[in-house]
C-alpha cells in the first residue's frame, strides 16, 4: 500500500518520505517539514490512530488524510469515523482510486494545494 501510495505521490509530482509505521512516521515528524501525512490505521507497533494523536500535539494544523479498509475486529467505518474523532483531516476507504486519492489531498490541503 505505501509503494502504491508513492507512485501515485511522485508520478503527480510530489515529493514522498514514507515510514514503516507510526512510531517511525512521528520520527520523522520531528525531523523535518512535512506537508500533508496519509497514514493507515492498522499498522504494527504504534497504530494510526495512536499516530494521529500524536500528531497532533506536535503539528496541530498538519493536514492528515487516514486510509482504512477495516480489519478482523474493526469495520473500515468505524476506523474512519475513529480517525476523524482523533484528528485526521479526511478519510480514505481501501480500496480506492487514484483520483480518490488525490480528491482527499486536494480537500485535505484546501487552497494551498498547488504549493507542494
């Protein structure tokens, strides 16, 4: 998913920093500017959900774009809905599509969206 992610990113232009998980993701949060996060919410050692909550301590105004397709014990709605009551900016449902992809950035981003 993270590879699919950045093709899509870089073949529109955009540069990509991806992480393995949300603890690697706050990492470099910390050490450098970052414009706009995608994250899952199912992810090994620190989930989405944590991350975004996290996230938001540090970079309150970052946009955040949560992407779920659910999983064994959580319905991908709930996810969603989880995300967004954590601070995630919008949501995105597995499986999606390229323009659904970038409809969510652009509507993450609002105006700014040229600048990245």
């Amino acid at each position: 998913m993270r590879e699919m992610l950045s093709v899509f990113l870089e073949s529109a232009g955009h540069r990509v920093v991806s992480a393995a998980d949300g603890r690697e993701g706050l990492q470099i949060l910390a050490e450098q500017p970052i414009d706009v996060v995608f994250t899952d919410i199912l992810m090994p050692e620190k989930d989405g959900l944590e991350f975004i909550s996290d996230a938001r301590q540090i970079h309150p105004g970052l946009p955040i774009i949560a992407i779920s397709g659910g999983g064994t014990v959580m319905s991908t709605e709930y996810c969603l809905r989880a995300a967004k009551s954590f601070g995630a900016t919008g949501v995105v449902q597995k499986p999606f599509s390229r323009d659904e992809l970038f409809a969510a950035l652009e509507k993450a981003l609002g105006e700014n969206a040229e600048r990245i």
